[in-house]
C-alpha cells in the first residue's frame, strides 16, 4: 500500500505576491540637467538649428564668469583766434584849426593791450553739458584803425567824372550827383574801423566704450545685459599730462584674469590720448564708469563626432553663455553650435557656418 501523502495545507501569507509582475519599462530618457534643458529650448527656437544632439549631450561645467563695460568721457577743449573788423567813427582832431593838418599828424593806428597768450592767459569755466561754446570778446585789446583809403576823411573823389561832370564837362556824374567825392565805400563813410580780438572756446566730448571679460559672450550682448555700476570717477580739471595710473587706483579688481586696471590705462593711452596728444585742444574733464555683470559659462559634449569648429583648441567640448538680458531674463548666447546652419533639414546635412550665428 503505498503512503498516501500528507495533506499539503498552504499559508497564503508564505507564498510569492505572483500579482505584482515587475514591470518591463522602457529605459527611461535620462532627464536634462537644467543649464542643457534651457539650451535645448534656445535650440528649438532657432529656425535653421537641428535640436536632436542636445538631448544626449553632457554637461562639463558651468562656471561663474564676468563682464566689465567701461564707459569713458572726456571734454576737450579748443581754443581759436579770430579778429572781427567792424567800420567804426574815426574821429580826427584839429591841428591849428585844420583838420587836413590833424589828419596829417595823427596816429593811424590806436592799439589796445597785446593779445595774450590763448591758453594761459585767459580763464573760462568749463560747461556742464557735453557740448558748448563760447565766444569771448577781449575788449582790453580791441584796436582803432584809420581808413586807409579815405585816411578819415569818410569820402572819397568819384573815379567816374572828372570834379562831377562827364562827357568833356557838359553832363553831371550820375554816380556823384556832380559832387565829384562819394563816401567812402571799404569804411562805409565812417573813416576808421574797429579789430575786436575773439576768442572762441568750443567744447565737444570724446566717448569711449570699453568691453572687458574672461569669457566670449559678443560685446552687444554686454551692452544689451543687464549691469550693475561698481565703480565711477569724475575728475575735474583734467589735462593732457594728468595721471589716469592714479585715477584706476581705487578700481577694485575682483578677478585676476579680468586685470581691469591695466585694460583701463592702456585704453586710455591707445583710444583716448595719444590721437588727440599732439593736437592744439586740451582734456578738460574726465568722467569713467564701470559695469559689471554676472553671467555662467557652460560646457558641453555631444559625442566626438561633433568638433568645434569654431575653436579647434576647444575639440568636441562646446560652450554657451547664460546672461541676464532686457527685463531680467536669462538669455543664451553660444557661437559654436555645431549643427547650426540647415540643420532644419536634418542632422546628415546641418553643417557649422558662422554666417548663421544670429547676433
Ligand atoms: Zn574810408
Ligand atoms: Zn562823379
């Protein structure tokens, strides 16, 4: 007789769960990481870029980088000479009772003081605004001056009649009335002149705009950033031989590789100086600013099949710029995009071509 076996009593509680089946699911699309999320959206929303590589590119780095804009001003000042000549009454003395003899005697000429010298010798206060003249005149050195061709008489003999008669002295001068003298024509009837010295002092600005920066964001895009002012200086008077080594002193460099100072004075010397060095005008006033802005770097991969083209040193790591633009918000800037000119029409025919980075 065989045994029959015992009963088998099963505890639910000990057997396998068979109703969770782990589930197969498809392995998932590793999420991007913010930085690269971001690009892949200014990707897509370029007409000509193809977006497909973004989604398996990996990201290198993002680091902290700045942007300094540097605005200088400088008022230069031009000074020029110029004598205003004016009929004016010469008033001729008598000698003995004759005029004739006063004119005779008299001194043709009556001088005011000597002129100055233009730069050194007269004070006049700068404008405020960036652009101005003025015309002074210097009425210590105005001059009196005889007419020399009436020699104060203030008329002259008429040089069409012969003592006012015409055609053998049988008709009056129609141009003297017969008078045979008109009033003299260079003083205007008035026998002398007036020389007023002037001087006239013309300001104008000269502007410069520097960019200064440890990365490669495009110099418009520090002018369309938003900054913050960190530093700014007005110096008043300035001049040609002031010291702007003294003026960078008090710049705070906040990163070795941005040597601001140095940027500065060389600037200075090479855009603003040096062209106007040996011109006859003199710096009057120096105004400078510095703006700073705070900004991320990114690096990236896309696989060695991608080269930067733009910047073979860089091989297949590309780069992109995150910046604070118009209304607060961030905007990217890249310029080596690899598949950034017909890329719309595919990955095969996108091609790198400066000619499509759209500023
Ligand atoms: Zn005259
Ligand atoms: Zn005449």
């Amino acid at each position: 007789m065989s045994k029959v076996a015992p009963e088998l009593v099963l505890n639910a509680d000990q057997l396998p769960d068979t109703t969770d089946i782990p589930k197969i699911e498809p392995t998932p699309s590793k999420p991007l990481p913010k930085p690269l999320a971001d690009f892949k959206q200014y990707v897509e929303s370029k007409f000509c870029y193809h977006a497909k590589p973004v989604e398996n590119a990996e990201l290198i780095s993002v680091e902290p980088k700045m942007a300094f804009q540097c605005h200088m001003k400088i008022l230069i000042e031009a000074r020029k000479l110029r004598t205003e000549v004016t009929p004016y009454r010469w008033h001729t003395e008598t000698v003995l009772g004759s005029r004739t003899l006063g004119r005779f005697f008299e001194e043709t000429e009556l001088r005011g003081e000597a002129i100055g010298h233009i730069w050194n010798d007269y004070q006049v206060d700068l404008p405020s605004t960036e652009k101005s003249k003025q015309t002074l005149a210097l009425v210590e050195s105005i001059s009196y001056l005889r007419c020399s061709r009436c020699r104060g008489k203030c008329i002259v003999s008429c040089t069409h009649c012969s003592s006012g008669l015409v055609a053998s002295g049988t008709k009056l001068c129609s141009y003297c009335k017969g008078a045979g003298k008109v009033t003299c024509s260079r003083c205007k009837g008035l026998g002398g002149f007036r020389h007023t010295p002037t001087l006239t002092v013309k300001w104008h600005t000269q502007y410069s705009t520097w960019f200064y920066q440890n990365s490669f964001l495009h110099v418009k895009r520090i002018r369309k950033g938003q900054r913050t002012q960190v530093w700014s200086v007005k110096h008043e008077p300035w001049s040609k031989q002031s010291s702007i080594e003294n003026v960078v002193q008090s710049i705070q460099e906040e990163t070795p590789d941005i040597p601001l100072k140095e940027n500065i004075i060389k600037d200075y010397y090479e855009k603003q100086l040096n062209p106007v060095k040996t011109k006859n005008n003199a710096m009057r006033r120096l105004e400078c600013s510095i703006e700073r802005m705070n900004f991320e770097e990114v690096r990236y991969k896309m696989g060695e099949n991608y080269q930067n083209k733009k910047d073979p040193t860089l091989e297949s790591t590309f780069r992109f710029c995150q910046y604070p633009g118009p209304e607060g918000k961030t905007v990217i800037y890249e310029n080596d995009y690899p598949l950034n000119c017909c890329g719309c029409f595919g990955e095969k025919a996108a091609c790198y071509s400066s000619c499509c980075t759209i500023l």
